[in-house]
C-alpha cells in the first residue's frame, strides 16, 4: 500500500502539472483531486490533464473553497491538492447519486443491490455530497441502518454560494449537484478522527419535555432557565464565549457510568422563545436523552485536536500510510490566527504521513460508531495496511 499527496499554488499550466505528477510511478487504484474554482484551475481541464499523464484506476475531483495538503493549508488562493493511492486486494467501488435515486432507496435490500456490497464484508465509504441538492442526513441515516457500525468519512464540497455551481467529477463523468464516493472493503484499515472542537460546561440534564428540535425542559425546568443557572454558575469566560455561541451535547450512548468529552453530538443552539423557554437545537431530540451545555473557541479546538491524536497515536502504533482531512471553512487562519494550524497538529501526532483533503461545508464522521454530518469539525481517514 503506498499513498503520495502533492499540493501546487502555481499559476502556469505547466508547472501546475509538473508540481503534481513530477516523479509519480503509474498506475494508481485511486486518486482524489480537491481544486479550487479560480482560475487557471478549471477543475474538468485540470482532472482530463492528470487523467492522461497518470495511470488511473478510479478518479475523484471536487471543487472546494480551501485546500489542504501535507504540510499545508491553502485558503481564499488558487490551489489544488492530489491524493494517489495504491491498494493492492482493496476492491474500490465508485458511485454517484442524485436526490431522486435517493429516495428510492428506502430499504437495506435496495442499498446492498445499489452498491453491491453487504455488512458482512466490513465497507468503509468514502462520500462528497454537494450541499444544496442532496438530503446528507437522510443518506447518512439509511447507510446507518444498512450497514451497521461501517465508517463512513467525507466532506461537503465548499466552493459554491448556490445550487449548481460546484463540480463533482467520477471516472470522467461530470456533475453540479448530487453526492458521489467510493466503497472500499479488503486489506486497508481506516481508522477515523473527529475532532468538533468544543469543550462541556456544567453538568448534565434530561430531557423531560421535547418536539422535533424543540427543547423545552431540562430535568423538569424550561430549557432557558437552566441555561441561565448553567451560565451563573459558570466563569466570566465562559459567559464571553456564550454570548458567541452555545452548542448542545446530545450523548450518544445513554448507558455510560461518566459522560466525557467525545461522547456527544455536538449541536448549535440556534434560537431561544423567550415566552415560553424553550430552545431550538440543530438537530432532532428525543424525551430521555442525556444533554450537556458546550462551548468552543479556538483555544479549545486545539486542545480537542491534541488530545484526540494523542489518543489515536497511543491506540495505533503505526504511522497511517495515508490520510484524507476534511475541515470545516469556519477553520482555518481566521479562527486559529495561525496558518497550517490543523495539518501541523496531524502531523505532529501522527507524521510523517502524506495527507490531502479540503475546507468543506460541513463534514462527515462518526462518533462512538454512528456516523454523522458535523459543523465546525475536524473529520479525518487514516489508512493503515492489515
């Protein structure tokens, strides 16, 4: 198994091409191309140029707002990043689909006949939605039930601001809309990370009265006057970062003894009814489900990513051959105010390892084995050989 990751910021066609196939021995089982949609980077021209320099077995090409590569993060310039891959014994299934496909696929048995491939030959799905015309959630929640405790890791591609304006490009076939990936199943392990960046505060609650995404009550009280207690009892940073944004921690698995940092979904706070009390998540709750109150700012999202490397790097002794990182756009020099601040910490933990992916719209991954579709999150694939 053996992965090479090149980046090029170069404006000459030329060099663009040489930047990123100099010294690369065809063929390869797979390639994966994040280009940004600025010029010179037209992304069909430059995936029809690599596809006849470098022999190719499957071929993958998005468009994305930023791009990231081994030792680099690249935003708001002209770049491109490639990720070759060869898997030896590893089948590689490519797909593509639109909403209407979709929703005809309503039932187990009409996921196995649509990707050829059941639970038992342990898949790991490889997905690049666009985000305006493709229902993610919905897609993620069938391939749940179909394929239990399957890795599913990607990203929303970034470099649109409407409908039919990004580029997803699979085998030579080009399209604006719709989601496409690739299955791989045999002799590669791929270990996943997701980092979401936040951190607790205060204790936990149950949800005692909720609809829909509509929290009502906590522990018998209205959601917004356990808020308030949470907050006064909380530190003036705290309060700071609060008046920023509050997230909601949703745990996962209702049956742990301690609640700990990576075993909740994170979820945005997005309204408060004053009248009533009640507070709107961004997602769908349940009565009975255990909740926390989190916070995020920078310094948090660093110690997130740290610890959760420092941890992968003590449960796997080996380097990763590879990795694929998916970021969220509301990452980056903005909000660490430093640069490369995500792929520095990879490779500090991890590295050397060579590594590609993008700045996404929202990104795809699990946590504690149930994958799901993320804000503001770190989300990455690591190979490693069987």
């Amino acid at each position: 198994m053996q992965f090479i990751s090149r980046i090029t910021e170069a404006l000459d066609q030329e060099q663009i091409l040489k930047d990123l196939t100099e010294g690369v021995i065809s063929p390869f089982d797979l390639a994966i191309l994040f280009v940004t949609p600025w010029q010179p980077y037209d992304p069909n021209e430059l995936y029809q140029m690599l596809a006849r320099c470098i022999n190719i077995k499957h071929f993958l090409c998005c468009t994305c707002a930023g791009i990231i590569g081994t030792e680099r993060e690249i935003e708001g310039r002209p770049a491109a990043s490639l990720s070759l891959a060869k898997l030896p014994g590893v089948s590689i299934n490519p797909f593509y689909l639109n909403q209407v496909q979709l929703e005809g696929l309503h039932s187990p048995d009409s996921l196995y006949n649509f990707f050829e491939i059941y639970p038992n030959e342990s898949p790991s799905f490889l997905v690049l939605p666009d985000p305006y015309a493709i229902d993610t959630n919905r897609f993620l929640e069938i391939l749940n039930q179909a394929y239990k405790g399957a890795t599913i890791i990607g990203g929303l591609v970034s470099a649109a601001s409407g409908p039919q304006e990004n580029i997803l490009i699979i085998d030579g076939q080009v399209y604006q809309e719709g989601l496409m990936g690739v299955v791989l199943n045999g002799p590669v392990k791929i270990e996943t990370v997701v980092s979401q960046g936040c951190r607790p505060f205060g204790p936990t609650f149950i949800v005692t009265k909720a609809k829909e995404n509509i929290v009502h009550e906590l522990a018998g009280q209205p959601f917004y006057k356990v808020l308030e207690g949470v907050l006064k009892a909380g530190t003036d940073y705290d309060r700071h970062l609060a008046r920023e944004a509050v997230f909601l921690g949703i745990a996962i698995n209702e049956y742990q003894q301690e609640f700990k940092r990576g075993g909740f979904l994170i979820r945005p706070l997005m309204a408060i009814d004053l009248a009533n009390g009640a507070g709107a998540i961004g997602d769908y709750i349940n009565v009975g489900q255990t909740v926390q109150f989190h916070l995020r700012d920078a310094k948090t999202a660093k110690e997130d990513l740290h610890g959760l490397l420092k941890l992968q790097k003590t449960k796997t002794a080996q380097t990763p051959q590879g990795a694929l990182v998916f970021s969220c756009n509301g990452r980056g020099l903005e909000f660490f105010k430093e640069h490369n601040h995500d792929i520095r910490i990879i490779q500090h933990h991890l590295g050397p390892v060579p590594a590609a992916g993008f700045f996404c719209a929202g990104e795809i991954g699990p946590i504690a084995g149930t994958n799901f579709l993320h804000g503001f999150t770190n989300s990455m694939a690591l190979f490693y050989a069987k």
